[in-house]
C-alpha cells in the first residue's frame, strides 16, 4: 500500500517535517488553526522560519477538515504540549489529536507522537486507541514515539543533519519497512529502540540537563556580581579544564526547557518518587527576569534615575535570538511588565512576528541620537552585537546596560 502521511500540528515541529517528507511523500497538513492553515496554503510562515520558496515543488495539501485525512495510512502528531499555571502537563492538545485519529483509524495505519510527553504516556494512548476502535494493537495499528529535536533558528543541526530516535515495540517486517522508508528521509541517522519508555523518558532529559547546566552559570553568574569578581574571566580559566563543560547564562524560554523538567518530575510524583535533582534548574533560571529588572533599577539609580520615569529600550523580545519563536520568553515578559506599570518602554527586535510589531512599540532602528535612560540588552546575536559595538563607541556607551554580559 502506498505509504501517505498526516502530519498533525503544523507550528515549529509539523511544519519543517511536512517539508521535508513532501519531497518524498504525499503529505497532508491538519491543524485546527485556519488562519494558520489559510496562511501555509499562501506559502506563508509567520514563523519567519521558511519562505515562499521552500514549499514549492511538494506535494502537499494544508487542511483543518478530518474529511481530508480519513484515507492518509501514517500519522504524525507534532502538536505543542505545555504546561498548565500550576505546572501540570497540559495535554489538551495531544488528547485531541488522539480523538481525531481515533475517529479514522483503520487497519494498517500507523502512528507516531513526535510531541514532548511523560514516560508511559505514549502506551496509554495505544490502550485508549484499542477501547475507542476495537481494533487491536501490533495486529491492526501500530503506535510508535519519535521525540523531536528541532532547534528553532539553528541553520547548522537542521531536521535532515540531526540523528533521529525511532521507537516502536513491533516486529512486523512489513510495518518497519514503511517506518524506516519515512524516517530515512527526515534524517541522515536512524537511533532506533524497541523501547518506546526509554525514548520518552531520553526526550526530556535532553533538556533537562542543558536546563541544569544553564541555571548552574546563571548562578555563578548571580554569585560573581554580589562578591565583585570578574564573571567572564572566571568562565574563562574554568573553560581551560579539559572537561569543563561551556554554558553561557541568560533568559531560558521556549516550549521544551522551562517545560520538560515538570514532565519528568510529574509522572515520578505519581509513581510515589519526589525528585530532587531534576526542578533545581527551574527556580533558578525563572528567577532570572527578577534579576535583570534589580539590575536595571540598580543601572538607574546610579544615574539618579527612577525607573517609572525612565525611557527604556531593550534588545531582543523572542526567548532565543533570531527567532521570531515567543514561546515562554521572559524578555517578552520583561517587557511586559514594564508596560503594565506605565513605564516608557521599547523594544528592538527585526525578528519577531509582524503581529507582536503592531500591537507594540517595537523600533525600527536605534537613532545614535536616541533619549534613552537605558539600553537593556536581552539576547546574544550577531545582529544585536553589531548595534553593541555602535553604541559603546559614542555617547551612548553610558546608557548601555549588559546584564549577562554577552558583549563585554
């Protein structure tokens, strides 16, 4: 049978994957956002990650009708999986993707959730699948875990240049033939597992440890500025250990590290186990935005300033720099609140979506001749270096407030 695929949530995940298996396979894109869906079918990512260019010559066909995707035979579930304000996974999202499929399964189809879940979460799908079709596991549908590894704005370990864990606990010949057809076009290097938990459970502590490592120096960091010693040289002596391992401080946002941790140490509460280790980086790198703003009013204190009446520009809204991506950004969140108490503040960021431009005060160019009380740097990019280095060269450089101290 010929082998057409769904991919389910078409945002930073589903979307470089359908492009990429479009190349290969007929592929069709569901998600329940039309304007999303109305804006792919115009070749437009708002995401600012693919252009026009990139989804020409592939066939595929963007929907938000289940009607559309009742005939596909391998699905792909790449939908987000936050969390909930009290920290609980939030998996609305995936629990109806699921009730979408479940709606059309049939036998021979194959599925995938390539979205960040809990160990043993992938299983009680299976089982839920079973009750709601009566079709039987590894007989009639097979269910497998892929966890993702996009790394948004990352021109280099791309979908295609990256190793890709496979995981499915089948041993029909004919239904990994098919699996390994599909994945050999999404990556160069197949890591494949009969384990479906240790893949699960291999997802979140990936981001977890670069979670712990980040809050480790964002502590050394904090340290560093309340003894009065010099952090970049510390890093810098400590780096010339063979086994030192560099990590740089700042902001920590995005959809997987400030949401992978309460995963992993969700589904261990529930299995009677209080985790010790895996939360610490959490209180850390959250506290960090509480810094930058005592740092701020600290900068403007020193020039008899208050910062309610303060002009304030900061560098860098997105979590990550050169990224349009808002997810969990603590920069936007700064900003935010900056704004909520009435504060003058602006923003600089060419990379942002056009929406998040309009709705605020978000500068073009920074004039040398601007009023700013204080230019807060927020992100390490090339871009933000080079207005960096424009700056510190005039009279300007008294206003420039570096708090991770990416470019001293």
């Amino acid at each position: 049978m010929k082998i057409k695929i769904c991919i389910l949530g078409l945002g930073y995940v589903g979307l470089p994957l359908i492009l990429n298996l479009s190349r290969k396979f007929e592929c069709i894109g569901f998600d329940v956002n039309n304007t999303r869906i109305d804006n792919l079918k115009n070749k437009k990512d708002v995401n600012k990650e693919f252009l026009a260019n990139d989804f020409r010559n592939k066939k595929i066909k963007f929907t938000s009708n289940i009607i559309d995707i009742k005939n596909c035979n391998f699905f792909i579930i790449c939908v987000p999986t936050p969390i909930f304000n009290n920290k609980k996974p939030n998996l609305n999202d995936l629990n109806s993707a699921i009730i979408t499929i479940s709606k059309i399964l049939k036998k021979n189809d194959i599925i995938f959730i390539e979205s960040t879940i809990y160990p043993g979460l992938t299983e009680k799908y299976k089982n839920f699948l079973v009750k709601k079709t009566k079709l039987s596991h590894n007989r009639d549908f097979f269910v497998g875990y892929s966890p993702e590894r996009v790394n948004p704005g990352d021109k280099k370990n791309t979908l295609e240049n990256i190793n890709k864990i496979v995981s499915i606990d089948t041993k029909n010949p004919n239904i990994l033939s098919k699996i390994f057809k599909v994945y050999n076009v999404v990556s160069k290097k197949i890591i494949f597992s009969t384990n479906i938990k240790s893949a699960e459970t291999a997802k979140v502590i990936e981001n977890i440890q670069r979670d712990l490592n980040i809050a480790f120096v964002n502590e050394v960091l904090l340290i560093c500025k309340k003894l009065q010693i010099n952090f970049k040289e510390t890093l810098r002596l400590a780096e010339t250990k063979w086994n030192f391992l560099r990590f740089h401080p700042g902001l920590v946002g995005g959809h997987c590290l400030p949401v992978d941790p309460y995963y992993l140490s969700n589904i261990a509460a529930k299995n009677n186990f209080k985790t010790i280790v895996t939360l610490v980086g959490r209180k850390t790198n959250d506290s960090m935005g509480r810094f930058v703003l005592n740092q701020l009013k600290q900068f403007l204190k020193k020039k008899k300033k208050l910062i309610r009446f303060s002009k304030i520009l900061i560098i860098g809204l997105s979590y990550k720099p050169g990224i349009a991506d808002m997810r969990n950004s603590i920069n936007y969140k700064i900003y935010k609140l900056l704004l909520s108490k009435k504060i003058k503040a602006y923003a600089f960021d060419p990379y942002i979506q056009e929406s998040i431009k309009k709705n605020h005060k978000i500068v073009k160019k920074i004039n040398k001749n601007n009023s700013y009380d204080a230019i807060l740097f927020l992100s390490n990019h090339p871009r933000f270096k080079k207005e960096y280095k424009i700056l510190n060269k005039n009279k300007n450089r008294s206003k420039i407030l570096d708090p991770f101290e990416y470019y001293k």
